[in-house]
C-alpha cells in the first residue's frame, strides 16, 4: 500500500513515530543537509513532514566566515523551511567568534553564542509560580549568563570554550547582545499582535527577520573585540576601549531601531531601552 493512499491524518500520526524526525539536532553548515531524506520523496510528504522537523529539532548555525557567506547558508536554510515551518522553529542557537587578527586567533580563541528556545505555557498553581518553573539552577550562576525570558522566548548567551569570559568586556558584550535581542522580540509587528489577539501560535512564532535580526546583532558584536592585549593603561588605550564599546552599542541601537520602525509600539512606555556605557574604561 502506498504511503500517499492512506488519509493525511494518518500519515501525519506515521511521521510522529519516525526516529528521524525526533528530538533532532541539526548543525547547519556547508556540508549538512537541510532536510532528510523522507522530505525529498515527494512535494506531498514534502509539506506534511518539514514542520514536524522544525518543531522537534534544535537547530544550531555557525556563522565564522565572511558574511556573503553565512548569509547565503542561512538564507537557504530558512528558503528550506518556509515561513509556515520556520514558525514552528522552537530552537535556535547562532555562534561566532569574535574578529580578532592573527596571531592572536589562536591564543585562546573565544568565541560566543545566542540560544533562543520557545517556552511551553505553563498555568501556574497556588503551588508554582513563575520562579518555581525555571529550570535554571542557582549553582549555575558563576558559569552561565542567566536566561531571560520575553514573551515566549527565553534567550541565553555565554561565552566558549571559557564560560562567562570578562577579559576585553566579552561578557559584558553578550549580556549586552541578550538586551537587544529580547527587547527585539518584546517588540510585536501588527502580524504578531494579530496572531496572539487569535490564537494563532504559528503566525506568533519565529519569523526570517527575527533570524536575520539576530544574525546581524551578532556580526556587530563579534566585529568589535576589545583587546585583552592593550596593556596601556593610560588616557589612550581607555579611549581606544571606550571607542571601540561605543561605536558597537550605538550599532545595535541602529539595528535596533530599524527593527522597530515597522512596530506598532514604538512610543509604548514599557519598551525598555539599551543600557549605556558603564565601565571604569
């Protein structure tokens, strides 16, 4: 009996119970593939399985290289899925490292990442409460920046292969990325507050901009290293660290503000705005 003769519905409950289509963990390069197999048979079983493989998959994308580069992979990638199944996406993590010259890439090379994962809605109890269901734990706190939630994303950022790396103001730079990023999502489109008014989780969920967005906040702040190296302690070197901070916040503001000039709330009193620059440089 062939696949395409028994009703979708059934198909649809078959494609659940298929290995290749659970809990997958897909790394997006150049070499993998974009879709399995069983997505390649036909256009049919095509458009009944991607969004299954988007919503049970943890996609992760490294875009070290030249920017034509990776903006091509990731605009393949997202051409793969479609809209429909890019908003069944429920995580996605990007990492790059920081543009440092050689050959100071190799001395302990560091690079860091932005981890976006949809929550489940939980209806809290008279024993539950919002802080009782976060499964970060407290001991994590020295080695991982604490995810923060917006909506119904929570966003994560740290640092590799050394977690919560201060030298050059490298944590200072990701927590900042995690600022512009949710304050990104907290934005609504008029798409956005339309789907929540209805219900429509798939038009609420992640869109191509939100992954170009973050994308390009993260090539903004990998392409603005502040030197470990700068053993100037004078009026000079606290001005090159200073310039080189302030020219990359005053980058995310812009990419920031550009994301909210299609935004409906953009006078809303209860957008938070970017931190300054605070630091003893």
């Amino acid at each position: 009996m062939s696949l395409l003769s028994i009703p979708a519905e059934l198909r649809i409950q078959i494609y659940e119970y298929l290995p290749e289509l659970q809990h997958r963990h897909e790394t997006i390069s150049c070499y993998s593939k974009l879709t399995p197999p069983i997505c390649q048979v036909n256009r049919t079983i095509r458009h009944e399985t991607v969004p299954l493989i988007a919503s049970n998959s943890s996609f992760l994308i490294d875009i070290d290289g030249p920017p034509t580069f990776w903006n091509s992979r990731i605009s393949t990638w997202l051409a793969a899925l479609g809209p429909q199944s890019v908003s069944r996406v429920r995580s996605l993590q990007i990492s790059r490292h920081w543009q440092i010259p050689l050959p100071m890439r190799g001395q302990g090379h560091v690079g860091f990442y932005v981890r976006l994962e949809q929550r489940k809605p939980r209806r809290l109890t008279s024993k539950s409460s919002v802080k009782s269901t976060s499964s970060f734990k407290p001991e994590w706190n020295d080695r991982f920046v604490l995810p923060m939630s917006e909506g119904m994303w929570e966003v994560t950022t740290g640092t590799y292969p050394f977690a919560r790396d201060m030298r050059g103001m490298r944590l200072d730079s990701v927590e900042i990325l995690a600022e512009v990023v949710r304050h990104h999502l907290h934005v609504p489109t008029p798409v956005d507050r339309e789907a929540a008014s209805t219900g429509d989780i798939d038009r609420a969920g992640l869109t191509t901009g939100n992954v170009v967005f973050l994308a390009r906040a993260i090539e903004i702040v990998a392409s603005h290293p502040v030197s470990t190296f700068d053993l100037e302690q004078g009026q000079e070197g606290r001005k090159r660290r200073h310039m080189t901070w302030t020219n990359m916040e005053q980058q995310l503001r812009e990419l920031s503000a550009q994301s909210m000039a299609t935004a409906t709330m953009v006078d809303d009193p209860d957008v938070p705005s970017l931190r300054r620059f605070l630091t003893t440089y």
